[in-house]
C-alpha cells in the first residue's frame, strides 16, 4: 500500500503537490515503522502547521490502516531509537502481554 503524507510548516499553509512525501506499506497483521527523512525539504521548517495523511492510493473495499502514534524527531539516530521503541511496544501489545 502506498501512503501519501501532505506537510505543512512555515509559510506553507494549505495541501500542495509540491510539500508531500510518500512510504509504501505491506499488508500485515502487524504494526510497521516508518522513518521520513524531512532534513533536506525547504518546505519542512518553521512551525508545524498540518500534517495530512492519505493512507491508501489503492485499496480495496474492508482495507483498513490502524496508526499506533506519529512522532517527531530531531535527528535521525532519535528517529531510529523512537521506532525501536516502538517495535517493542508493537510487538508486547500484538502478544497480548500489555492491553
């Protein structure tokens, strides 16, 4: 599945084909990290002003997307750890061992 998020910071204020970024998705039972590497886009500084997700590009009718949380991080070795630590967390919740 294709994921396309529209971003908006500073003077960007309203969804453009020109500040957007895209992840594909396999289907699974399982929740999945992404990392989007924001650094080098001009349209991505200032204030965060909206971030707009739209999960699928093709789906088929009961397809559905869950997001367990969105983060932001400064760095990307802070980026790494927050989705380790979000693996693990993903992983206890899908045994059952933290509701």
């Amino acid at each position: 599945y294709t994921t396309e998020f529209f971003l908006g910071a500073g003077d960007v204020a309203a969804a453009t084909p020109d500040a957007y970024m895209r992840t594909t998705t396999d289907a699974s039972d399982h929740f999945a990290s992404h990392i989007l590497d924001l650094s080098d886009k001009g349209f991505w500084t200032g204030k965060v002003n909206f971030v707009r997700f739209d999960f699928f590009t093709e789906s088929n009718t009961d397809d559905s997307m869950y997001i367990y949380s969105v983060r932001l991080a400064k760095t990307e070795q802070e980026a790494k750890a927050i989705a380790a630590e979000e693996a693990a967390v993903a992983d206890k919740k899908a045994e059952g061992i933290i509701g």
